[in-house]
C-alpha cells in the first residue's frame, strides 16, 4: 500500500503519490463514467487515494466526469481525497463571450469557483483548493480573502497554490492567516528549475512539502529524438537490477520523491497496467549516488 504523508504539519493527509487527472478524457474509451471508476476504485485499492484536477481541465469537463464516475460507486467519495485547481479561464464553448485567456484569482471568483467543483464533483467539501497560476492582475490580499472566505465556510479544508515563484508565494501567505500546504510545481529529470530556484528550499524552511506535476516530462522522457531523455532512459535500465527490475518511470518518480523536501508526484496515466507500476515507486529508495547519477544523466555532464 502506497503510505499516506501530512502536506504541512497539522495536514491535510494526502497519499505519499497523487493520481492526476490533466488526461483524463484524452482516450474516449477510457474517459467514459464507467472506466473512471474502476480506475478510480483501483487507485484507492493501492492507497493512492489523493486525486488531482482543475476546473481547466478537459474544457472543463473533467470535474463533472469525476463526479459522475464518484456516483456509480456510493463509498468511494469516503475513500478520496480532492485537489483541485481553480483561476485560469480561456475561451471555450462553454463561455463564446471569451476572447482571450486570463488568470482570475480575485474573492469572488474563488467563491464562485469552489461552489461549482463541489457542485460537479458531488462532495460536501475539498480537502485542498490551489490556486492554478498567480494572477499577476489582483492584489494578494484579494486572493487570501477569497480562500479564508471558502475555508471559514467549511467548503474547503486545506489550502495551497501551484507554479508560484517563491516571492509569490511569500506575499500570498503574508496575507493569509492560515498556512499554505504545498505550492504544486513542474520537478522531473527534465525540468529542474524548482531544484535551483529556492522554491524546495522554501517548502523545506516552511515544513511544507512540494507537490511534482509531469514527473514523465510531458511524455518527453520516452522521445526516442531526445539525447537527455535517451539517457535517463540507459541509465535507469542499468540501474533497473538493482531495485529488482523495475520500470524507467517508477526510477524516475523514486528520484523525485527522494528529495528531502518530500516531493509528492502527480502521476498522470490512463492505464490501469501502469497505475499499478508506478505504485511500486512509493516503496523505491534511491541511494545517493544513483540520484546523482540520474541527475548527471539529465545535465550531460558531471555535477560542478
């Protein structure tokens, strides 16, 4: 069973690997109500009982189909917990008056937003609210009475923000009374920005751990054009015995959860055969020289 973390340190309990839900409708025969339930009760199953989504997602489809896959099954609402994501908002056929895309993390459209996630999805409360992007248009002070408003409600239990640089994230919870539990980032051999740019430093000072979107790299990883990623993939096979055989993404997803800010990796597939694969990856512990050797693979070269 995948262990279960605290995000901060008085919660909320998250599952030690989050499934996410950006693709969710990508492959029609696996988007209908049906198999997202299955998938969904297989998470739970495995202890990967955290789920990831954003209004944004799937044309803003994604949160009603969890909803009504959460429907055909009457305890699985009980087994899960929620994310969501709100604030990006770009043309669509739900919204023609639309023309151009925007950020919008403002009060009222926090409110808003929060009332129709527990509408589509059919929950009585979100365990976590991120805010998606930083909206560069509205005052932080704006955005923390908003998300004090949504949580005084018992709408929403814990909250947090997503791709926030780390004086974004500051200013934010300057204004805030309670803590931020995670800011989500982009981490994977591919993309190490948060790595140098103080944003796990910042989660590590703060007792906050950082949650990891795309660990695969957007699929890039298994680019067959892609030098970097060609050898990640021949230094993971040589390392794949030694950690009894194991896949190139479960060594990829163990070597961001060996961070010591204690990443928490969305993991982003449809397939049931590679849910299960990847699981594998909470029980992984990398030594250090093998993460410094998947990290030399990525540069291209040795550490400085």
């Amino acid at each position: 069973m995948i262990p279960h973390i605290n995000l901060g340190p008085q919660g909320p309990s998250v599952s030690q690997l989050v499934y996410g839900t950006w693709r969710l409708l990508a492959e029609p025969e696996l988007a209908t109500a049906s198999a997202i339930e299955r998938r969904l009760n297989l998470c739970a199953d495995l202890g990967m009982t955290t789920i990831d989504t954003a209004e944004v997602y799937g044309g803003y489809d994604v949160e009603e189909r969890l909803g009504e896959a959460m429907k055909l099954s009457p305890t699985l609402k009980q087994r899960l917990q929620i994310i969501t994501k709100l604030g990006i908002y770009v043309p669509n056929h739900r919204h023609p008056e639309r023309t151009v895309a925007f950020y919008n993390a403002s009060a009222e459209r926090i409110e808003k937003s929060v009332d129709k996630s527990l509408r589509l999805l059919g929950v009585d409360a979100l365990d976590v609210v991120l805010i998606h992007r930083p909206d560069w248009f509205c005052a932080a002070s704006d955005t923390a009475t908003g998300l004090e408003r949504v949580v005084a409600a018992g709408k929403v239990k814990a909250v947090g923000v997503s791709n926030y640089t780390v004086s974004q994230f500051e200013l934010l919870q300057s204004r805030l009374s309670m803590p931020l539990v995670t800011n989500q980032v982009e981490l994977n051999l591919l993309q190490m920005g948060s790595l140098y740019d103080g944003t796990l430093d910042q989660c590590q000072q703060r007792g906050i751990r950082p949650m990891a979107w795309s660990p695969l790299g957007g699929g890039r990883l298994f680019d067959p054009n892609d030098a970097a990623a060609s050898r990640i993939r021949q230094t993971c096979a040589a390392l794949s015995d030694k950690y009894g055989g194991v896949s190139v993404s479960s060594l990829v997803h163990a070597w961001v959860l060996a961070h010591p800010s204690g990443c928490v990796p969305v993991i982003g597939t449809n397939k049931e055969d590679r849910i299960r694969d990847l699981a594998g990856a909470a029980h992984l512990k990398l030594d250090r020289q093998d993460w410094y050797a998947l990290w030399e693979a990525a540069k291209g070269h040795r550490i400085p």
